[in-house]
C-alpha cells in the first residue's frame, strides 16, 4: 500500500492488489466533506446521530465527522466497520489533520490509537467505536440514523455490494435516517430502492463525480 496526492491537495492510499484507492483522485477530502459530511450528516434530523461508517479507512470520514460534531454541537455516536486496518506507519504520514485542522492533531491521531470494540469518548460531543470484522458477517447490535457506505467499488469488492446486505442496512436505520455513498451505479441504486429505501441521485464533489446516491428510509 502506498500514499499518493490527489487533485485538491490531500492524500489517499493506493491498494496495488486491487488496483483501487481508497479516495477519489480528483479530491480525497473535497470527497469526503461533500458526500459523508454535507450530503450526509447535515441533512440528519436526529438530535444526537448515531452514525455506521462501513469503511473506517484512512480515518477520514470520521476525523471530519469528529470536527462537525463539536461545530454542530450535536453529541455523535460513530460505530465504523474495518476488516484490514491501516498501519499505524502510514497513518503517521497522512497529512490530513495540516491539511484541514492543525491543532487538532492529536485528536486524528486518537482515532487510530483508541481501542477496538469499545466505546471511546474522544471530544465531549464525539464516541467512537471501532470494529475490526467483516461487514459480510458482521452481526449489527444497534440501529443508526447516518450510514456511511464506503466500501470499495462495487467491480473490485462485489460481496460488499448485494442485496441481502443492503436489505439488512434498511433494518439496521431508524425511521429518516440516511445513507450516503460515492457510487451512483443503476445496479446500486435499484438493491437500495429494492431494500425498501426512497433514493435521490445528486451532484457528485466539485471537479469529481457526476452524481452521488442518497438513500432514505421514510417514515411508515
């Protein structure tokens, strides 16, 4: 695995043996922010989110989210799935905390370093809980009101990518909760809607993808 700049300044990680990064190349933070923090969390009516990110990564997502709560001053639970964690030696080189919040270094730093499978209060508007498993098997023992989705492309991990899957994140969300993801691909879009959620296609990050998906579950 290896670091590689993308278009807006910031970095993403490279998987040779998938050929894939784990951000865009066009913006891995004008990504993360667009899709995960404005076209996700911010369009959340619960007062105290809980949130399910499939893909905990590089710690992004939920760095920015860590920085959202205390601005929002809303309490966030963040639960966030990780079948192969990054080594603490490239996190250390990712640069993500200059890049959008100096002084609160120590904080991304914390996301990485904080226990697994264990709740841990990182800011007092910010708990974090860490699972390293397979999202495929894993047993879910709360709901959510926000879903991440941000596993690999569908083309190089098709088993994170099927129905019975979607169907269980539709049980898994509260009633108006949501679920974002980067992809827009029809096939995506059909499982969510067939799992029960209403899905609008909109405007992919500034200078990168055309379109996103939104996923939500209406109240019955």
């Amino acid at each position: 695995m290896q670091i590689e700049q993308t278009a807006d300044g910031s970095q993403t990680l490279f998987v040779p043996e998938l050929n894939e990064h784990y951000h865009s190349v066009k913006g891995a933070l004008t990504e993360s922010e667009h899709i995960f923090i404005r076209m996700g969390l911010e369009h959340s009516s619960a007062e105290n989110p809980h949130i399910l990110e499939i893909g905990f990564g590089t710690g992004l997502n939920a760095f920015l989210t860590l920085l959202a709560a205390d601005k929002m001053q809303k309490s966030i639970h963040y639960t966030t799935l990780e079948r192969y964690p990054v080594s603490q030696e490239l996190i250390r080189q990712l640069t993500y905390p200059e890049l959008i919040c100096p002084e609160r270094a120590t904080d991304f730093q914390a996301l990485h370093q904080a226990n697994w499978n264990t709740d841990v209060r990182l800011t007092p508007y910010f708990t974090l809980y860490k699972v390293e498993t397979d999202f495929t098997s894993y047993t879910f023992p709360n709901t959510y009101d926000v879903i991440y989705f941000d596993a690999f492309a569908p083309e190089k991990q098709p088993e994170m990518w099927t129905q019975p899957l979607f169907d269980t994140l539709y049980r898994q969300l509260n009633s108006q909760g949501i679920l974002t993801t980067y992809c827009a691909k029809g096939a995506v879009r059909r499982m969510l809607q067939a799992a029960g959620f209403t899905v609008e296609r909109l405007p992919g990050p500034p200078g990168g993808k055309r379109e996103i998906l939104r996923a939500t579950k209406e109240k019955k």
